[in-house]
C-alpha cells in the first residue's frame, strides 16, 4: 500500500513539474524576454553608421531615421498591386522595399495590413535585393546603389510585368524583368549582355536584410530567424536560426545544390529561391552597425563568364508573403522545392503536428469554423482511445467499488506495510484491477496536447480565427476576465493600479479556464480517491492550481481541453452505472430527489 501511494506521489510531481515547465519556457520566460528587450530598446539611441566597404552587396549609411513616407520619397519607385500584396519596389537598388500583405490585418478591429517590407533609411528596416559581383569588371556591376531606369511599365501586377535597365557605361547592358503572381512570389530575370571587346565573369546574388528586430518578432514557442534548406540535389536539411543564436554567429555558410533560404517570422516569411539545379553560396550574416544588429541571408550565384557580343539571363525568385500550408505546398511542388513547406516551424513532433492540422483543415473545410473544427478533432482524438478509454475508465471504476475493502485492508494490516501491500496486490489480481491503467489515457493524450498546442500557435490558418460569442481569436487567450464579472464591470483589471499586471497576467481568469477547471474537477471527483490524506488534500488541490497555469493558454487549446473532460466525464458516467459503481453525477442529483 505504502508503495503504489508513493508511487502515485511521484507520478503527481513528475506530472506538476511537467506542466509547470510548460508554464515557465512558454508563458513566464517569453514575457520576460519581451520585458527585457523593451529595456534595451529604451536605453540604446539606434543609429546606423556606415556599411561596410569591403562588401559591394552592402546598402549604405543612415545617420538618422526617417518615417515610412518620407523614406519612400527619395528615389524613384514602381508600384505593386497583386491582390494579396500592395507597395512599391524602388529603383535605388532595385530593392523591394515596401510591401503589405493585404489579405492580414495587424490587429483585430484595425483594418491596417500587416507590413512585412519597409523601405531603407527607416528603423527596422526590411528589404530584398537582387544584382551582381564581379572583380575588376571595368564600369562596375549593378549593386545596392545603381539606379535603374524605368523602361517598361508602370505598375506590377500579375499581369503586367516591369522593365528596368542600367548601362554601366563600358560595354555592359543590364535588363531586369520583374514579375509577381497572384499570390506571393515575385521572379527576378537579369539578362546580362556584352558589348564590349573583352571577356568579363560575374556572378548574380540576392539578400534579404532586416536592420534590428522589432519587439513583436521576439517569440520563444516558435522559430524565428534565419531559415533555409540546402542539400546536395539529392538530400536536404532545414537549418534554423534563432536570432538570439544569430547573434552569436557572425557568419554561417552553406554549399547547396538549389534549395532556398531567407528570414522568418511566426506567420512571414521572406526567401531567396535559386534554380534549383544551381550552385549556390548560402551566407547567414550579422553585423552590428550603430548598436543594431543587421541580419542578413545571402546567396551566391555561380560565376558566368560573357563573351563580347554573347549574353546571359539569369532568373531568381523570392518569396515574401504568408506561411499558409496549403500556399507553401503548391510552390513546392510548382518549383520543386525541397521541405518549403517547413518553412512553418512544425516542431520536434512534427509528425502529429502535421497531421492534426490536416484534420483541423478538414473538418473547417466541413464545418466552417476552426472552434467547431477543434471539437470535431477532439471527438476523434476519442474515438481513437476509447477502447483504452474504457478499460481504464472499468478498472477505475472497480477500484472504486474496492474502497470498503481496501479501508478494511489498511486498518487490518495498518502497522504491517509489507503486509498490506501483499494483500491488496492479491485484491487486485483477484477483481482483475490494474492500478495504473487510470494514467494510460492521460499519457497518450499529452504528446496529442503539446502538437494542438504548436499546431494553435505557429499555424496562420489559426490567427484570428473567431469561434463564437466572446472568442475572437482562437490562438490568443480567453479575453474576459473574472475581476470585472467578465464585462459586467466597466473596467479593465490590467490598467488597475499596482494590481494590474498581476490581475491581467498570473491571475488572468476568464469564462474557458474556470470551465476547464470545473471540468477537471469533476473529472477527478470520479476517479478513486487517494488512500493517503496527503494525496487527497493535493488532488484536491490540482483543479484550481491547473486552472490559473491553463488560463493564459490559446482559446482553441482550452476549447479542446474541457471538451475532452466533458467526454470523458460521459464516457467515465456510462461504465460506472454500467458497474454500479458511486459517482459524484449521481449522489449531485440524488440530494434534490430528498428534497
């Protein structure tokens, strides 16, 4: 007896210390992550100094910043417009610079587009590039700072394309052709023509540079940062790296046969795309210019040698839009391109994760609605375990109709452990009871848990997904709050003095968690007691304790916990009627039935 109590006891705190962890790495730490970083921010005046010189790729100096409207008056600049995309590409480097996803908003109830470009010259500036290098190539090649002219075209849409040209002035001609498509990928294709009298080699390259990180961007559940795959035409890795691990690495390099590499955020993604039969040269760089960090992915194209009066084209591509699986997908197979669909930060469990956004994408495709898609999951997150379900609901239920007897045993045997723990071991074996079958559904539903959770969080499918009445978004907490009466009160408990942060952060309790703790509760009530007073008195405690660490969890994630208790609990009532077993359901009603 003395041994399954201590036994339980462990399984309790490696259990609490588990969920306790997750508490820590994603709701505690990110918080303080962000507090610090605001910090920084505050005490560091940002500023950029010069580029470095020995880099020809490198965009030039910015000794004060500007605002975004004053930044994008100070070079010629072609519009964009594709339906899902809006901004401009500026002739100065012929950077893409300036761009907002149309179909996104920042913030719910704001009709502002999510920005993902902003042009050089403003903080946190974010860019893609595209030109040449090349040694000693008399009149120099195009770099981020030639300006081109406009020869063709007005505006960039998906079906109209736009000219540029730059002369070097020496026999060289550069044509650039940009086009975009309907959804997200814009196509670079440089001809390169010759026209003098010796022979030159230069090589293409492209970049795509952020200056700083801006303090939204600073998630520790999911990867943000450098990203890309490479591999030898044959196999491929995804290699990312987070920008506090970026930071301690000056420079990563990478030989590759195609693939693709770039810089990400949660829900955004931008990234170079090669041909993917070319060698290539993948560079992860920062620099600290001004106390800012600028980050840089690079590729490196292979070096074209042009005769006098031959030429080359050259076509690369970039992706700057929405990490949406169904979108990445297509472009992998449309350009044949290795893993772009792990562009979305799966994580280690990527083989639930995967699948459980499959169904969730089903079920919406059915249903309409990702809360009522989460339910439906749910359901068959049961289905699957419910043979398992159920023998550990009978062997509970069994164990309960064993307490008289066990009581006797421990009262019988109470100065004899050993004794004790022999007969009820024999009890066991005779009603053909495990002991520990109650933890089985548990433990197989936790890894389910931690993939709804990483599917919830890193999934765009998910942002601002509205479920019904009071749930906006599924992927952000529960937003009422138990200290105003959830509304009634005309206040808001996080703008309280002194108290607020504590009232709108660990003691945050809205409608989902205080149903998912009752429901938890009256799961528990059903299980059978604990034999040592202990034990009673931390069961007892674990509803209220579980119901403060879920409540800052994701809604969806909520929905889906305290819809699995309420089927537990239905599934657990049938089979103890089914063993006439005492029930906390039963003996709730059978007071009115006195009354």
């Amino acid at each position: 007896m003395q041994n399954e109590n201590s036994r339980n006891t462990i399984i309790f705190f490696v259990c609490a210390a588990l969920i306790m962890g997750i508490y820590y790495f994603t709701v505690m730490r990110p918080q303080a992550e962000q507090q610090r970083a605001a910090r920084i921010a505050a005490a560091e005046m940002t500023k950029e100094a010069a580029a470095d010189p020995a880099d020809p790729t490198v965009t030039g100096a910015v000794n004060v910043f500007k605002d975004r409207a004053a930044a994008l008056t100070g070079s010629g600049r072609v519009a964009i417009e594709s339906g899902t995309v809006k901004g401009s590409l500026s002739l100065l480097g012929g950077r893409i610079d300036d761009l907002y996803l149309t179909q996104y908003r920042e913030e719910l109830g704001n009709p502002a587009p999510v920005e993902l470009f902003r042009p050089q010259g403003t903080e946190h500036a974010y860019f893609a590039q595209f030109g040449w290098r090349g040694a000693n190539v008399p009149g120099g090649v195009p770099g981020p700072n030639t300006v081109w002219t406009l020869v063709k075209g007005d505006k960039l849409t998906p079906t109209t394309p736009v000219e540029l040209a730059w002369d070097n002035g020496s026999g060289l001609r550069f044509s650039r052709v940009i086009s975009v498509d309907d959804k997200y990928l814009f196509t670079v294709t440089d001809t390169v023509a010759n026209l003098g009298t010796q022979p030159i080699t230069i090589a293409p390259y492209s970049r795509v540079e952020r200056q700083g990180i801006p303090d939204k961007h600073r998630e520790m559940i999911s990867h943000e940062g450098a990203i890309g795959t490479f591999g030898d035409g044959k196999s491929y890795s995804t290699e990312q790296i987070k920008y506090k691990d970026w930071a301690k690495k000056t420079k990563v390099e990478e030989n590759s046969t195609g693939g693709w590499m770039g810089i990400t955020d949660k829900y955004w993604l931008a990234a170079l795309i090669p041909a993917q039969d070319e060698q290539v040269q993948a560079r992860f760089t920062v620099r600290q210019v001004g106390g800012v960090d600028i980050h840089e992915a690079n590729l490196l194209g292979a070096a074209h040698t042009i005769a006098p009066g031959k030429q080359i084209t050259e076509t690369q591509r970039l992706f700057a839009g929405v990490k949406r699986n169904e979108i990445l997908k297509q472009y992998e197979e449309q350009l044949a391109l290795p893993r772009f669909v792990y562009a979305i930060d799966w994580g280690i469990l990527w083989f639930l994760t995967r699948p459980i956004f499959q169904v969730l994408e089903f079920f919406f495709g059915l249903l309409g609605n990702f809360g009522l898609a989460i339910l439906a999951l749910t359901v068959v997150v049961k289905l699957v375990l419910f043979p398992l379900a159920n023998k550990s609901y009978a062997s509970m239920s069994k164990m309960r109709m064993l307490q008289p007897k066990l009581e006797e045993l421990k009262k019988k045997h109470g100065k004899d452990p050993q004794k004790q723990q022999q007969e009820m071991m024999a009890l066991y074996q005779r009603e053909k009871i495990n002991p520990l079958a109650g933890c089985l559904p548990i433990l197989v539903q936790i890894p389910v848990f931690f993939a709804l959770y990483k599917v919830l969080f890193v999934t765009i499918e998910m942002r601002q997904a509205p479920f019904f009445g009071w749930i906006k978004d599924l992927s952000a907490k529960d937003p009422t709050s138990l200290w105003n009466l959830f509304g009634a009160l005309p206040f808001d408990p996080s703008a309280a003095p002194l108290i607020g942060g504590i009232l709108g952060g660990p003691l945050h309790l809205g409608v989902l968690p205080i149903i998912y703790g009752l429901t938890m509760w009256l799961q528990m009530s059903m299980n059978p007691p604990a034999q040592d007073p202990m034990q009673r008195q931390i069961f007892a405690l674990m509803p209220l304790v579980f119901t403060f660490i879920m409540a800052p969890f994701a809604a969806g994630l909520l929905i889906y916990w305290a819809w699995n208790n309420i089927l537990s609990i239905l599934q657990q009532y049938v089979i103890m009627h089914k063993y006439k077993a005492e029930n906390p359901i039963d003996t709730f009603f059978a007071r009115f039935k006195k009354a």
